[in-house]
C-alpha cells in the first residue's frame, strides 16, 4: 500500500511539473480570451464595398442582460478611484452627442471623446453591417468612463517628467457581431460587449511604462477584475468583464501577449515585476505565492 503511494505521489508530482513548465501556448491563450494572437498587428480585414450606406446610428438591440452586480461593482470603483463621478447613462439620448456628455458629466473630459470611441477602423465594413458609428447600448456606457478614465491616467504616466506630451489612440471599443465577424475578430471577443478598450503607443517603451503602472494598479488590490492584452506598442484593457477561465484566478484578472510582443525590443520595465505563471500553473497578473515571469 504505502508503495503505490508514492507511486501516486511521484505521478502526480511530475505531472505538476510537467504542467508549471510546458511552454505556454500563447496563440491559444490569446484564443481563450477572445482575441487574435496578432489583433495588435494586423488590418482589419477588408471585404466588398457594395453595401448600401449607414443612415442613422445603431438601435438600442442589447438590453446588456450578461451583465453582473460584480461588473458594475467593478466599473463604478475605477471610476470613483480616478475622481469621477457615478451617472445614470439611461438619463442621456442615445446618440454620439449624448455619449459625449454623458462621459463629461461623469469626469472624463480630457484627451479622449466620443467620436474617437465610436469610430469604426473600417468604415466601409461597418456600413455594409448597417452602421455609420459603432455606438453600444447605453447599459455598455460605463465602461466606456472607467477604461477611459484608465486611458487617461495610463497618459499622465507615459508623460511624467516629460517636456512635451504623447498621446495615446483608441482603436476598439464596441464590435457588433455583424462587423466583428467580417473584419475578422475572434468569436468570442470583449469587443462584442464593449468590454474593453486597444491603445495603442507611439513607442514599445511609453506601452512598457503603461504596463508597469496597471501592475501597480492591479497590486494596490482594486479593481481586482481587470484585463490586460500585451503588445509591442499596444495594450487591450478592459475592467469587470464577467469571464471566468480555469487557467486564471477566480477573481476575474486574466493576461494575454499578443505575437508582436516576443519580438519587440522592450517587454517591461524594472519596476515591472507583474505577468506570472504561479506554482499552480495558473497565470497571474500578480502573485506573492512564488512563480515566475512569462512575458
């Protein structure tokens, strides 16, 4: 008897560290989290123009019922967190101009606005699927504050001690299905909730000084739901999204790197001490429990 034990325990052992240091699939990961292993790179695909042109905005199709009390938890913390302010967005029209006050009154009035979330990457895509402005449900506006807010913050850092001022690019927000789908994005993308914002960088160091701050963030301990894509010059960033994936911790933070980044000349800075498989095999934004760093 205690020989099959240790049979079992040396078994189970190696299957533990066979797990903990197999090389990380990341093309698969990156698939997990709904997105491309080269979303930061490539161009959205383009496909016929002989679609009949937008007239109006979207309809207010989504009535947002996947959303969580723990997601709207989240998204009103990072708010508060960066001094805004807590809004009902049903008090606004549904139209870009009431985004766009909806999102000032609630605090975010530098650098970012509405028509830069709302605008497609492709536009002739987008009218094919019916859309002049890729404008979400109103039940998605928050979001657009909290990441926003983020946006901001993660600027001010990329500019600390600087003489003359970078800026940061919106590229993604909302995704319809219609569009998501024909310009090539994964099924399953945060996109299709507006669950997520991609800034892009004018240089692999400025996104690298970002990165280091949502580290900081993230270890300060709220929010504690946050998402991280890591790219060359480009970070995916999403706050609250319900997802849960058995290779990420329960409390909804989940980490991906894009292809661009293993050949990018900067993955993180000295202060950096973020991105771990833990001795569990999980992936951590953070961890005190030991493993180690992935990126």
């Amino acid at each position: 008897m205690k020989y099959l034990f240790s049979i079992f325990v040396l078994l189970l052992v190696s299957c533990s560290f066979s797990f903990k240091n197999r090389e990380l699939d990341w093309e698969e990961i990156a698939r997990m989290n709904g997105h491309h292993y080269d979303d930061d790179t490539h161009h959205e695909i383009r496909t016929s123009s002989r679609w009949p042109s937008a007239t109006k905005e979207s309809k207010e199709i989504d009535k947002c019922l996947d959303q969580t009390d723990e997601e709207l938890e989240n998204l009103d913390e990072m708010i508060l967190r960066f001094d805004g302010k807590i809004n009902s967005p049903d008090d606004y029209e549904h139209s870009m101009a009431g985004l766009q006050r909806f999102i000032e009154d609630s605090g975010l009035t530098r650098y970012f606005s509405a028509k830069e979330m709302v605008s497609p990457n492709n536009s002739a895509v987008a009218k094919g699927c019916g859309y002049e402005k890729l404008l979400p449900s109103r039940c998605r506006w928050k979001s657009a504050v909290a990441q926003g807010l983020l946006a901001v913050e993660l600027r001010s850092e990329i500019n600390r001690g600087k003489k003359t001022s970078s800026g940061i690019k919106i590229r993604n927000w909302w995704r319809p299905s219609c569009y998501n789908s024909k310009v090539g994005g994964a099924k399953s993308s945060d996109h299709m909730q507006a669950r997520g914002f991609d800034l892009d960088f004018n240089t692999p160091k400025q996104r690298a000084v970002a990165q280091a701050y949502l580290c900081k963030m993230y270890k300060e301990g709220k929010p504690l739901s946050l998402q991280v894509g890591i790219g060359c010059q480009t970070l995916h960033i999403g706050v609250g999204s319900p997802k849960r994936l058995s290779n990420y911790p329960k409390d909804g933070s989940r980490f991906w790197k894009y292809g661009s980044l293993s050949r990018c000349s900067i993955k993180r800075i000295s202060e950096d001490d973020c991105w771990k498989q833990g001795r569990d095999g999980k992936l951590y934004i953070h961890t005190e429990d030991g493993g180690s760093g992935v990126l």
